[in-house]
C-alpha cells in the first residue's frame, strides 16, 4: 500500500489540438520553485498538429468587487481559467463545473465560487496564452455566446444580480457571430434580444443594422 503524502497542490492540465507546444507547456510547470504539487494532464485524444500564436496583453481586475462586476456586466471572465487556484473544499461547496454550460464553464464556476468565498487575480503576469483558430472561445463561436447567455440568467435566478448589461453584450455579439457565420435572420433575433436590453447604445444598432444588410435580398 503506498503511504506517499498528499501533495500541497494539484495542477491540471487539460490538452486540447495543442500537441506541438505540450513540451513547452509542461516545463513551464515544472520549473517552478514550489516542489510540493502533483501534475495531472487530461489529453481528450483529439488533434494535435494545430497552429496557433501567443494573444495579446490582457488587463484583469484584481479585487473580488471588480471581478464580479466584470462577468456580470460583461459576460466576460474576471479570471484566466489557466491560472486559477482555488481550495478543493470551495469546489466541492458549489458542486465543481457544470456540463450543461459547454464552452462557459469557466465563467459558470467563477460566478458560483464568488457567492461561497473571495476572488482575486494577482497584479503580476504569470500566464503566455496562446491563441488557436479552433479553440472553444474561437470569434465565431455563437455557442459559446449562447452558453454565457445561460449562466448569466441563472446567475440572475441565484443572486438577484443585474445581469442587463452583460446580456445585452453577449446578445450583441451572438448577432455578429451569428451574421458571420451566414445566418443573418439569427443575428437579427439575437440583436432584437440586445436592443430590447439598451435600446440607447450605438454598438447594438450597429450589429441589428449589419445583420438586416445581410439577410435582405438587395437588388444586383
């Protein structure tokens, strides 16, 4: 029977199409100067000769306030999914991620984790995050704008928080994303959903407008 202790941390690495950069990746954990931790890399056996490039310089909000009010008023992240670290006993409280919320169950679990406990990001840069055309927060994945509509609604049904603005950005961009990927009457739904949410705002007109520009049949 092994007696070996249980490591401080556990570091999890899920590999998805990014089989070229796994070497580069591992070692970026293994050199750190904390020695205490076990590393468990989830491979889903999909592709792994896919191209990608580093993203650009993201600015995060540090305090739990900020970060909360970032995902709900956006429907964005306030955390980076790579660099979380958070208590076993805290996922376990609110049940671990969801999979009725595919491609926001990142942004599912930060919201439910800030009801049980406080977030924070650090002011530092720890995290190169590399971008991949086929990744799940690809420009044109309407799914993805759709999930985060789900989770801000249950966000809504939990709390009582005012999720009006993130809805409305989300429904904003599921009508370009939508429009983009060749199904104008989508994004004309999608975008009638945002201007019923901020009926003022300039950019929802905008995105109605291209998706009505696209769907009618305008003379040659």
């Amino acid at each position: 029977m092994c007696n070996k202790p249980t490591p401080l941390i556990s570091v999890l690495m899920p590999v998805y199409n990014c089989g070229q950069y796994l070497d580069e990746s591992i070692g970026s954990i293994r050199c750190q100067t904390l020695e205490d931790f076990e590393f468990v890399i989830v491979n889903d056996c999909r592709r792994v000769n896919e191209s990608g490039e580093l993203g650009q310089l993201w600015t995060m909000p540090l305090d739990h306030e900020s970060i909360v009010a970032t995902c709900l008023q956006t429907g964005g992240c306030g955390l980076v999914q790579p660099t979380l670290m958070v208590r076993r006993a805290a996922l376990k409280a609110v049940g671990g991620y969801r999979t009725f919320v595919p491609f926001a169950q990142d942004l599912d679990l930060f919201l439910r984790l800030s009801r049980v406990g406080r977030l924070a990001n650090l002011a530092d840069i720890h995290l190169l995050y590399r971008s991949r055309p086929e990744q799940a927060s690809a420009p044109n994945n309407v799914w993805q704008s759709l999930a985060v509509i789900a989770v801000l609604r249950d966000a809504a049904l939990s709390s009582g928080s005012d999720v009006r603005m993130g809805l409305a950005n989300r429904y904003r961009l599921a009508s370009r994303q939508a429009t983009n990927l060749g199904l104008p009457l989508r994004g004309i739904y999608y975008g009638v959903r945002a201007l019923l949410l901020t009926p003022t705002r300039a950019e929802t007109w905008r995105a109605f407008a291209r998706s009505v520009l696209k769907a009618r049949p305008w003379p040659s």
